[in-house]
C-alpha cells in the first residue's frame, strides 16, 4: 500500500519541541507548522479560492457532517470530488462529525454503535456512524480524512468555568436519564468508544492510497485518560495523530498543561493536530510542546463579525471611536485592506483601506467589511505561522517574541533560553 501523504521534518527548534515540516499530498504540500482555514461547507465564507491562497493559507478543512447534510456527498463526488467542487487545488482536511457530535449534544443521541442528530436543514434524523462517517469522508475525496471519535466534554459541564451552554444542558438531560452524571466514567467511555470506532474506521477505509486517516486521542483535561486514550489510538498505524477535545470551554491554562502532557505521546514522524485550537498564545505554546498542524474558525467568523486580530490585541472595528480613523486596521500589514496596493489594487490617495471605511461597512450591513476583515485575519494568523517557522528554522524565539509579545506572553520567559533537552519546563 502506498503512503498517502509523506511527513518529513525539516529543523528542530533547541527550544522547546517546536519543529519545522512538510506534508506532501495527493493535491500539493503544506509547511508545518501550519494553520488551516477552516471552509466548513466546502468554502471559507466570502473569499475567492485565490484570495485564501494569496493570503498564504496552504491547506483548507471541511467538514464530513455539513457537506453530508448539502449538498450530499454524492453529489459532491460527481462534481468531481471537494477539490474540484470548490475550486480549491491545494490540500484538504476534512473532519469527521464527531465535533457535531459534541457541539450539538442537546440535540442528538449517542451510542456504542454512532450518533443520531436532529438534522439542522430540516429536522430530520440523521445517523452517522465510523462506516457512514468515513464512507463520505471517501466520496467527498480530501487529502486526510479524520476518524469518527467520541469527544465527551473536556470538565465536568457543571463544576468548572466553560462557556458551553448546551453541553451542560445534554450533561442534565444524560444525568436525568441515568440518574446522575460522572465526568470520569464519561471519560473511560468516550476512550473506549473512540478505540473502537477507530478499528471500525481504519476497516471501513476504501482509499487508503489517496486519503490519509488520522486517529484522535481524547480524555479532556484528566492526563490519566490522555495517556490511556493515546497509547490505544497510537498503538493502531496510522499516517497521522490529533489531539482533540480541547478549547472546547476550558481555559488556556488547562489546554496548554493538556497540550504539552499529550504532544510528546505522539508518535514521532508522523504529523501532529491539535483540533479547533486558534488564539495565538495556545498556536505557540503548542508549537513549542511538539504541534505541527492547526484549524480553527476564529480568523473567519470573527472577522465577519467585525473583530480584527493584530500584533497588540483584537480591534472590534464597530467601535465609535473608528467612526473617523484615517489608519489601516494594523500599520505593517500585508493584507488587501492594509496594503492593496501590493495586491493590484491602487486607492485615489495611495492609503489603505481606512478603519472609518470598514467600521462604514459594517454598520451599514455591507458585505465588503466581513470580505475586508476576513482576508486580514488570515494574512494575520499566516503571518504569525511564519514567523514561527522562522523562528524555529533560526532558533531565533527571543525575535519571534519582540514581534509578537501577545502570542509569546503566555509562554514561561525561561523556555526562550532554556536548551532543548531540559524539554519544556512545567507550567505553575
């Protein structure tokens, strides 16, 4: 059997666990580490495909259960499959509907065989199982495929800080039908379903040549059910590992301890995924505990609701104290709206987009402003993805850290001078 994708890794950082890669697909070849954008229904909302690759984004998601639901996978596949379909030549992730399973707890059923979900387009019921989960992950024809898992919340909905409303609400419904809740029971049984239905995957897989399975250890924020859940997942070959069930709710101190705790139990030389996980300073810390790949919808979804991410902190760009700003969103920036001239586009007075002008955009319900912002945001986390990768190429953290001191503020000061082999030092 052919290896469908090829990781090789290129540098190591001497601080930290940070390294520098490259994955090669059927579709093309991304640099690691990278972050990619996330087009849940086989489009990143409101951008041209060139506009994502121009933005320096590589590899796009989406996702099995959205496109599954519209327009069919089946039709997917006689389009030609997702990267004809979206006109995206790059590499594809799809994830596999386990999140929706998550994410939708109040409104689906779980089971040891799979998930019945009240559909979102039309309230119909849904079943999607390991075999259903990769049978149209096959037809839609990514590049990596993710394996159908069990993802239980990360703390119990009801003892800790989360921001999660419906998973407390499916915790009550579940403790009412069982008489009471027990997180860590939830937890050895997400781990033992997400082994199972791993087997089921890998079995079920019919194009094991051209899409690469990645297995996913859960476990929340126990280390215990980390360790159990990874030893399992890794103990199945597969061309690559991610780490999911974290920023779902818990804070960052908990993703990064959880983080740092799972990364090194991965296998080597194969990729590793941290799911869902966005704002800068867990993208770094997670670089540095041995991450190569990311996703997260934060660039997109924020940035249609006007938030912009720089350097110095977000800008919420409906604020009145835009209403007469002459500047870009993030003097320096590279992006269509703070430099188009070096994008083909020449404003009457050669000055960038104006924050006066996107704020105008959206408060008057403009379509331009989410477009605008969108496309900073990406150039703002592409840019922040290769200035790591410089980073670690150069073994230079203590510049990465002068340019973006938000992003490495979270990280403890001795890991910019401490060698690599004292690993990462612990946290609190």
């Amino acid at each position: 059997m052919a290896d469908p994708i090829r990781f090789e890794i290129l540098g190591r950082s001497k601080r930290g666990l940070a390294r520098l890669g490259r994955v090669t697909t059927p579709h093309g070849t991304f640099e690691t580490p990278a972050f990619m954008a996330v087009g849940t229904r086989a489009t990143v909302k409101g951008i041209l495909p060139p506009q994502v690759a121009a933005t320096g984004t590589q590899v796009v998601l989406n996702n099995t259960f959205h496109l599954m639901l519209r327009p069919g996978e089946e039709t997917v596949a006689a389009m030609g499959g997702a990267h004809a379909f979206m006109g995206w030549a790059g590499p594809i992730l799809t994830d596999s509907g386990g999140y929706q399973a998550y994410s939708l707890a109040d409104i689906n059923d779980i089971d040891d065989d799979g998930v019945t979900f009240k559909s979102i387009v039309d309230g119909s019921r849904i079943r999607l199982t390991p075999e259903r989960s990769i049978h149209v992950q096959n037809r839609i024809g990514a590049d990596i495929i993710m394996a159908f898992d069990d993802c239980p919340p990360s703390m119990d909905p009801d003892s800790g800080p989360t921001n999660q409303s419906r998973i407390r609400m499916a915790a009550r419904r579940d403790a009412e039908r069982r008489r009471g809740y027990d997180h860590a029971g939830r937890l050895r049984l997400a781990n033992e379903r997400t082994v199972r239905w791993l087997e089921r995957c890998r079995q079920a897989h019919q194009r094991p040549d051209e899409q690469a399975l990645f297995g996913i250890v859960q476990g929340g924020t126990d280390l215990d059910a980390r360790t159990w859940s990874a030893r399992h997942v890794t103990a199945i070959d597969l061309p690559g590992y991610a780490i999911g069930g974290v920023a779902v709710g818990e804070p960052h101190e908990e993703i990064v301890r959880v983080t740092r705790h799972t990364a090194p139990l991965l296998p080597e030389d194969r990729p590793r995924y941290l799911m869902g996980v966005g704002y800068e300073r867990d993208l770094v810390a997670a670089v540095l505990a041995g991450i190569d790949m990311f996703d997260c919808v934060l660039p997109t979804r924020n940035g249609r609701n006007a938030q912009a991410f720089t350097r110095a902190g977000p800008v919420r760009l409906r604020n009145a104290a835009w209403a007469e700003d002459p500047g870009p969103i993030e003097p320096g920036c590279d992006c269509p709206a703070c430099a188009p001239g070096l994008h083909g586009w020449t404003t009457p007075d050669g000055r960038p987009i104006s924050k006066s002008y996107i704020r105008h955009l959206f408060m008057a319900g403009e379509m331009l402003g989410p477009i605008l912002v969108t496309l900073h945001n990406l150039r703002h986390f592409q840019r922040l993805m290769l200035d790591i990768r410089r980073a670690i190429a150069e073994d230079d953290w203590p510049a990465f850290a002068r340019e973006w001191p938000l992003a490495a503020g979270a990280v403890p000061a001795e890991v910019w001078c401490a060698p690599a082999s004292g690993g990462i030092p612990p946290q609190g």
